[in-house]
C-alpha cells in the first residue's frame, strides 16, 4: 500500500485557521482533549481510558457524551486506523504544560501505531501555533523548531525512537 505524504495533528481549533492559510501539504486532524486535567487511568485498557475521559469531560465541563464522541473518540478512532498510512506525521504543539502533556501522550500512541516519521513542531514558549502568522507557520515547519522521531531497530532512544534536530 502506498503511504500518503503528511498528516498534521494540531493542538485545537484555535490553530485550524491559522494554519489552514499557510497551504502546507497534506491532511489535518484536530486535537481536542486536554490530558493535563482530570484522571488518566493508564493502566485501564484502551476503550475504559477513554470512557473514564468522557465521564471526567462530561461531568467537569458540561459537554454532551455525543459531542465527546465527535470531537475526540472519533478523532482518536480515526487515527487508529490511518496513522500507519502516512509516510510522515507532524505534530502543532505549543510549549505549555497542556500541550506538552498531549505532545506526550501522541507519541506514545503513534509509537503503538506504527507510524513512520513523526515530527514535533513547537514554537518558542511564549509564543502560540494560534497566533502565528502563516508564514511563521511555514517557517517553522520548514527550518524552525522542527524535530523528526523515527523508529530505530537498533539503538533505544525516547522509548522506539531516535530524536534527530533539524
């Protein structure tokens, strides 16, 4: 199967519109949960993590259990099945702990997943992928802050990956 080129997953819709305007290539998908507040059950399986998430989401925040289900457990879903589909996944996260923890917690997921190159781009703290200008957006992604993970066989970096800055 040939892989598509590139997958961005951001770190919520306050970046979508900034970074739909930079015209980089490939698909995007929305990052919506916000894993540095309430319970994160990692020794529970997989579907009881997340149905410990929309209960903590639901009761704390008032969001429906279905607007749960499309913002977040269909976004996760649909990862599931793509992620390996993808020759390169790049992850929008800022510096703060909320991304930084979702940061976290996507590669480890992708790790599981076998995705192939995965990048981090993250800029200076202080700064915002939200607020970014479309060119800064493009400028980061092409020379910035721009870290790729790839999987090594041999050597045992971060876990199943070797980190190499560009």
């Amino acid at each position: 199967m040939k892989k598509l080129p590139t997958l961005h997953i951001l770190n919520g819709d306050a970046s979508a519109p900034a970074f739909e305007s930079t015209n980089l290539a490939g698909q995007v998908l929305i990052w919506r949960e916000i894993l540095s507040e309430g319970p994160v059950p990692v020794t529970l399986p997989a579907p009881a993590f997340w149905q410990a998430r929309q209960s903590y989401i639901t009761t704390t925040f008032g969001e429906s259990a279905p607007k749960y289900k499309e913002k977040v457990l269909d976004v996760v879903e649909k990862l599931n099945e793509t992620s390996s589909s993808f020759f390169e996944i790049v992850l929008w996260f800022d510096a703060d702990l909320m991304c930084q923890v979702n940061l976290l917690y996507l590669l480890q997921h992708l790790s599981q997943n076998r995705a192939g190159i995965i990048s981090v781009c993250t800029p200076a703290p202080g700064s915002q992928i939200a607020l970014l200008k479309p060119d800064e957006l493009a400028q980061l992604m092409e020379k910035g802050r721009l870290y790729k993970l790839m999987r090594c066989s041999r050597h045992r970096f971060y876990g199943s990956f070797m980190l190499l800055q560009t």
